[in-house]
C-alpha cells in the first residue's frame, strides 16, 4: 500500500475475483466499500487471540479486548478531530447514531417544537425524526433542493426558527453527491439556538474531517463504508451536547450504581453504549482509519474526485444518459447518479453485473428525492480508494451498450 | 440468462398494457426494492376475468410479468387466480430469476389478487 489508486488495490482481496466470468468492477462503495487486508487480519487476529468482554472482566482476555476497544475510541478520535475520547459513542452504524440521537432530543421535544430536515436526505436521516416529531408533536420541516441538486439556502434561512431544535442534514448526499455548505449550515443553525447533526455516512469515508473545528453538536457516520467491518458506527458529539443529554437506551454497562427503582448514569461516553459493544467492529475500524491515514485523507479526496471527474464526463459523453446531481466534481462527493433513456435502473444493474460492473439501483434510501426529481429510481456509481480510471472506462463502455440491450 | 426473450419482448410490445374504464376490480402496490408502482384493473363477469390492464413505471421483469400473468387469467375464473404461484409465472416467463428480483416477478400476482379480494390502496 503507498497511494490510492492501482497501488493500494493487491490490499483488497476480493477484488481479485471474476464476477459473471468478467474481472469485478466494484462501483457500490456508497453502500458498502470493500475492506483491505490489514482489517480482515486486525479482526481475524482479534478473534484468535483476545476475545473477551470489555470494561468488567479482570481475566487477561478481558483486558486486552478492553484495551483493544478503547484503542480504537483514540484512533477515531483523532482520525476525525474530536477534542476528546469521550466524544466519540461506538453504535452500530449511522441509522442507529441518529436514532439515538432522535431518541435523546426527541423526549425533550413538544408541541411547537420543529426539526429541520431536507428533501435530500437518506431515510436514516429522515424517518427517526418523523417519529420524534409524531411521539412528541413536534413539527417536522424540510429544506427544498434546487438547481443541479443543491440546498435552498434561502429556504433554509425561512424555515430556521427560534423554534428549531434540531438541524439535522446529510454532509454529503448519497445520490446527488452534494457536499452541502456545512461550515455555514453549523454556524447558522447555532445561531438559532439549534443543535446540529450531520449525516456523515458519505463524508467520513472520502473527506478529511477536523469536527472541532467545524463544529456540529452531532457527526454520525459507518465503519462498513469506510474499509471497516459491518456493524460498527460512530456518533460524535460535542461534548457540551453531551452532558446535557439523558441516555437513549438503557442497559448494562452505561450506569455506575443501580438500585430497583433508579440508576446513576456511567461517565461518557459509555453513558450511551449499552450492553455488550461491538468489539471487534471496533477493531476493525480501527485498522480502516489506520490505513485511511497512511493513504493521507486529502489524497483519497483527491483520489476520487479524478474518478468523479472522468466519471461525469465520459457518461455526458453518452447518448440518452441523464444525470442527476452536480456536474462539478469540485463540489461533489465520490458518487455520479444517472439513468439511461428507456431502461429502468434495475434492469441496468443487472445487465451491468453480467459484466462484473456492480453498481447500486433504486431510490437510494432516498424517496422524497426521487419524488422531488420525479423519477422512480436511478443508477449510481460510487467510488473508494481502491477504484481506477480504467474502471470508469468499462463503466462507460457498458452504460453506452444500454440503451438497446432489451 | 436473466433477461430471457420472452421478457425483453414482453418489455418491448406488451399485450396487456393499458388501462380499463370503470373496472370492476383494482388495485396497485409499490415494490419495496426500488419504488416501482404498478396497477392492475379489471373486468369480471360470472365469476370469470374477462378482461385485464396493467400499468406503470416498472422494470422488464415486472412488467413482463404483469403481461403474461393477464394472459393466463383472462377467461378464467377468479377462483383461480388465488392458486397461482410465482413458479407458474416463472415458467411463462422461461426465466431464472435472483432472489434479489423475485418481488419483480410476483408483484403483478400481488396486486392482482388485491384487486380481486377488493383490497384497498394505502397513500
């Protein structure tokens, strides 16, 4: 491994393999990026030799699956620029950050109270919120998407109240590829009296990210699309934001003594990690962020919008081709959303994966998008460290044999 | 094979695509996996389906599969329809279809037994 690209691709094992008879062009890393060698081993190695319950164990195993676990609370730490440990609350991915996120600040909500959301959104991102806002009463309301697929900052500025509680908006948009203005979204939303949470499932894994410095109350992203194993996800959270919240889920492990009829809550972070955690997802992440950092994060960024670059431009170049999203890769995310005149997404992805292209079809998670695009679905291409321009070339290739395949 | 000659010229000139003026029965779902609306209206008659429509914005499975279905109910009893199964429409098809794809298959089956239980749409 030295660089992103052809080099660090002999880390990835199942990218060796022949998919319908075709060499894998893996194009689905939004979903779910693949995982390099160093991370298999990481949790391989933690399984063979250090399995135990973390934090009350006093056998060696116990002890060392403790230190491993914690250890990756500090990698992650610093991989995102946290100011301390205790910001960084283990989940089990993005939708179960933002649930407990929706859980906690729901039960102070109440009548009058509104949330922000935007037409853009990942239903992770959306649907946790409707059930804040119907269980308390609130209101839930969403910024529009204008132009090429950007946020409506005008509408943004009408729609923020005194009576928002919570901004709640992607980093980057798991369709569009946006990379929505979050600098000016935290200040603003601050401002206000709100607290702001990110969606990050889709700028972890691609952006370099310092959160102190930018400043959200909440940033919720997933090991499994950023080289780590499934099952593992991360809430940060401001510690201020922190300390004024009540638990989401109750359980072992988050409380420090427990009578029948109450309970003393645990310090952070462990205050919002019930029950057995996710250890070896832990561990895995850790070696993800690991090798992220040797790759350096500013040349992954890099990296993929070269891939974005070419990706636009040689699907531009095809007739009967839409694309949905910004065309400047300068502005966008490591993902290019289209369709292709006359044949619906799912049946391009298939004839695609005959091909050993694997690329995600459908909504997206994201039907309120679709509806506010007024399509059913689209294809989407998306991009990770280990992607090659040569792979966007038979993308393009056989997105040009589309339209008359059926 | 996914995409067998039966569903691409299905997908290309259907038979049963349209719409009827004040059927007797109708119906129409959403596919889960991505979204795809479909439609079935119908005509009965004697306790037969004398005629069938499909529509909507759907993938060449789905549609092929709302077309042959249509197919093979029109003149039969409505009885019937409830003893088909996705194997029946697979083989009209002459298909193998993923897992991943089979509600694309059996979506059409679906909704056309709601449209005949007098099922209700969900907004």
């Amino acid at each position: 491994m030295s660089a992103p690209g052809e080099s660090c691709r002999p880390d990835f094992p199942i990218l060796s393999r022949l998919v319908n008879g075709a060499p894998l062009v893996y194009l689905d890393s939004a979903a779910s990026s693949q995982r390099p060698r160093q991370v298999i081993e990481a949790v391989s190695r933690y399984y063979e030799r250090s399995h135990g319950n973390v934090h009350r164990s006093i056998h060696t195993l116990g002890e060392e699956a403790t230190e491993l676990y914690e250890g990756a609370r500090d990698a992650v730490r610093a991989f995102v620029g946290a100011a301390s440990r205790e910001e960084i609350v283990f989940t089990r991915g993005t939708t179960e950050a933002i649930n407990l996120v929706a859980q906690a600040v729901g039960r102070t909500l109440g009548p009058g109270d509104e949330i922000l959301v935007s037409e853009m959104e990942h239903h992770s991102n959306l649907i946790p919120w409707q059930m804040a806002c119907r269980d308390r009463g609130a209101s839930l309301k969403a910024v529009p998407v204008v132009g090429e697929g950007f946020l409506d900052m005008e509408a943004f500025s009408r729609l923020l109240s005194p009576r928002t509680r919570v901004v709640a908006l992607a980093h980057v948009s798991n369709v569009l590829g946006t990379i929505n203005p979050v600098a000016e979204i935290i200040r603003r939303g601050r401002e206000a009296g709100a607290l702001v949470l990110l969606d990050g499932a889709q700028g972890a894994p691609h952006l370099p990210l310092d959160l102190a410095s930018m400043g959200p109350d909440f940033y919720a992203f997933s090991g499994h699309k950023m080289l780590g194993p499934t099952g593992i996800g991360v809430l940060y959270a401001r510690r201020e934001t922190l300390e004024r919240l009540e638990p989401a889920w109750g359980g072992g492990e988050m409380i420090k003594e427990v009578w029948i009829d109450h309970a003393q809550w645990n310090d952070l972070p462990w205050r919002f990690e019930p029950g057995t955690p996710p250890i070896a997802g832990a561990v895995g992440l850790h070696a993800a962020v690991e090798y992220l950092d040797k790759l350096g994060m500013a040349r992954v960024a890099a990296h993929e919008r070269d891939l974005t670059a070419r990706c636009l431009d040689a699907l531009m170049r095809i007739p009967g081709v839409t694309i949905y999203g910004p065309r400047n890769a300068e502005i966008k995310g490591a993902v290019v959303a289209f369709n292709v005149e006359g044949i619906h997404p799912h049946d391009g992805a298939a004839i695609l994966d005959e091909r050993g292209i694997a690329v995600r079809a459908g909504h997206h998670c994201a039907q309120p998008l679709m509806k506010r695009l007024g399509i059913v679905g689209t294809l989407r291409a998306s991009f990770s460290v280990y992607n090659t321009p040569a792979e966007i070339e038979r993308l393009a290739e056989s997105v040009g044999d589309l339209r008359g395949a059926l | 094979m996914v995409y067998s000659s039966v569903i691409r010229e299905r997908f290309r000139a259907p038979r049963y695509r349209g719409s009827l003026p004040e059927p007797d029965a109708s119906f129409e779902d959403v596919n889960p996996l991505c979204g795809d609306r479909i439609r079935i209206e119908c005509r009965i008659a004697g306790g037969m389906v004398t005629d069938a429509r499909h529509r909507g914005d759907s993938c060449a499975i789905c549609a092929a599969s709302a077309d042959v279905l249509l197919e093979s109910v029109i003149g039969q009893s409505v009885d019937s329809v409830s003893t088909l199964t996705a194997a029946d429409l697979l083989e009209r098809l002459q298909a193998d279809v993923r897992a991943s794809r089979m509600k694309c298959v059996t979506l059409p089956l679906t909704v056309l037994q709601g449209a005949l239980e007098g099922r209700e749409v969900a907004r």
